[in-house]
C-alpha cells in the first residue's frame, strides 16, 4: 500500500516527514503538507478536501466537523482513529482590542465577537466554556463568522449570527473597535502585523487554562486522525499501525527537546519543564480511553450549539477497532 497522508508539520509530525519511523506493515506512507487554513479563500481546506472530496487516503481533521458530518450520515466512507496531534485551551485564545474594557466573558454579553466559522473546533469549545464555566449561553453573543462552514447545519434561530463583509479583515476590526472580540486558534496576519493592538480577554489567561486543566483534567482535542473506510477494513490491524507510528513520531519529536538549544525559542527547556510539573509527561495523550471524557463533554456542546440534532456517544466518532486502545 502506498499511502497519502495529509497533515501539519507539527514538531510531532516531522518523524513522519523526515522518514524517521516505521510505517505500518506492508505499507509506504507518502506525508503531503496540507495546513488546515490551505486556500481558505475559495474554501478549499484541508478537512473540506477530504470530508467532501476523499482526496486523501489518512488525513489530519477538524473534531467539531467530524462530529457535523458523522451526525448526518454515520455511514461516512471514512473512519476516526483516536490520534489527537492539535489541541488547544479556548481560554487563552480569546482576544480584545488594546483599549477594551472587557475583563471576562461576561463583559461581551450582547457584543459583536469574530470566529473564524461558528463550527470550527476552538469555536465549538469556547462557547461550551462560556456556558459551563462562566454562566454565558453562546445565544447572549452576537457572532460575526469570517468564513463558510465545512458542513452545512441548521442553526436554528433566536440569536445573531452574520459573516464577514467582503473586504473585510476580522482582525482589522477588532483592533479598531468594529468587533469586540475574537476567538481564533491562529490570529490573523493583521493582528500579527501589530502586537500593541490588541491583548488576550484573560490577562492571565495561563492560570485559568491551569485551574480549567486541574478541573477537567485534560488538554482539550482540536483535530484527529480519519482514514478512508475501505482501507482500513480491508486491512486489519492498520489503525493499531498507524496509532503506534504517530506514537512513535511523538516520542521522538519530545526528544528533540533533549537538547536545550534545538528551539528558536530561548527559554523552551524551562517551559517544558514547568509543563511536566504541571500538565503531565504527555498532555498530548492518544487513544480512546483516556480522551473520552474530553470528547464526550465536546459533543455536549456540539448538541447544545445545534451542530447534532441528538446527543452522540464518543464510540460513533471512530472504527471499533480502536475503542480498546
């Protein structure tokens, strides 16, 4: 088998670029580098690629898509396999314009706050962490989205919900007042562009990720691993193959790390150190068992924001071989 993988170059990924681990047997895996934001202009990403078009044989996914798309057909020619290489906390990725006087979420009660689309994974978590944490149903904001959905839902109505204006840019706009917050896993080149423009809602967004962590006990999951259903069923054992190569690609990506200079960032070996102390050995853990938890909690809030008409159980999410692992 020769077979196309299409992911991010991760520091966990690069093994797989580089050739550093076994494949699975009696395979050869081609890794293509496809960013999850590649061609969003014509809405042309890499979960679309291959939830609409199967132009991969093992892709890196979007969670809050695959669970829209498993709720509407669960007979989908592709499969989950429980490896979970992007993950993110929602609480420190919420930002404010340098001048705002919003403090906590609740300051933005009936204000405009920019998503990149309302299902986007750190979209989904956030407004689940709003209403579990903070008492702020996700109906009390008025949403503005910068792009299309992957997989079209009904939303229902009773809220606000509008998109970007053409020539727009969502970051320009909180920076200048026109939005009064903005959830993203990646700020925009704009905001990039001018670090004085803005600030994170949580001026110590670090220890309310550490008090979310000691609560619920996990690093929230933002992507996973899908493979094309045939393939797998016709060939036994290879999500336990592809789980030990990823395993395998992480290991060595943590030893990278042994060396104290191998990062542009000067200060990461004490980072990582303070991460151990505080996260655990592995806060990037793969596998069914120990991430149900986190994903059953996800499709609660998957429910709860209309991407699901019923309440999924985690298993439904990926092939039955994996659920012992």
């Amino acid at each position: 088998m020769q077979l196309t993988v299409a992911l991010e170059r991760y520091d966990r990924h690069v093994p797989i670029f580089n050739g550093a681990v076994t494949p699975p047997k009696g395979a050869t895996i081609n890794p293509i580098e496809v960013g999850e934001s590649h061609d969003l202009a014509h809405g042309n990403s890499r979960h679309r690629r291959m939830l609409k078009d199967r132009e991969f044989d093992i892709a890196e996914m979007s969670l809050a898509s695959w669970v829209a798309a498993v709720a509407q057909n669960p007979e989908l020619p592709l499969v989950g396999i429980p490896i979970f290489s992007r993950r993110f906390f929602s609480l420190g990725q919420i930002y404010v314009g340098a001048k705002s006087t919003a403090e906590k979420p609740a300051d933005l009660i009936g204000r405009k706050v920019g998503l990149h689309s309302f299902q986007t994974t750190l979209s989904v978590l956030a407004k689940g962490d709003f209403k579990r944490e903070y008492g702020i149903a996700w109906q009390q904001i008025h949403w503005i989205c910068k792009r299309p959905e992957i997989i079209d839902v009904d939303l229902g109505g009773g809220f606000k919900i509008e998109w970007l204006p053409p020539g727009k840019d969502i970051g320009v706009m909180l920076m200048e007042g026109e939005i009064d917050a903005f959830m993203s896993p990646d700020p925009p080149a704009s905001m990039m562009a001018r670090p004085g423009g803005y600030r994170r809602l949580f001026r110590d967004s670090r220890a309310e990720e550490l008090r979310y962590f000691k609560k619920y006990g996990f690093y929230p999951v933002m992507h996973l691993m899908v493979a094309k259903r045939e393939l797998v069923e016709t060939n036994p054992g290879l999500t336990h193959e592809l789980m030990r190569m990823f395993e395998d690609a992480k290991r060595i990506a943590y030893s990278f790390y042994n060396d104290p200079n191998y990062s542009l960032a000067v200060w990461l070996p004490n980072l990582l150190e303070q991460q151990r102390q505080t996260l655990g050995a592995d806060p990037f853990i793969n596998g069914f068992k120990a991430n149900r938890k986190n994903l059953a909690q996800f499709l609660e809030d998957s429910h709860d924001q209309k991407l699901t008409k019923s309440l999924l159980q985690p298993e439904i999410l990926f092939h039955p071989s994996t659920w012992d692992t």
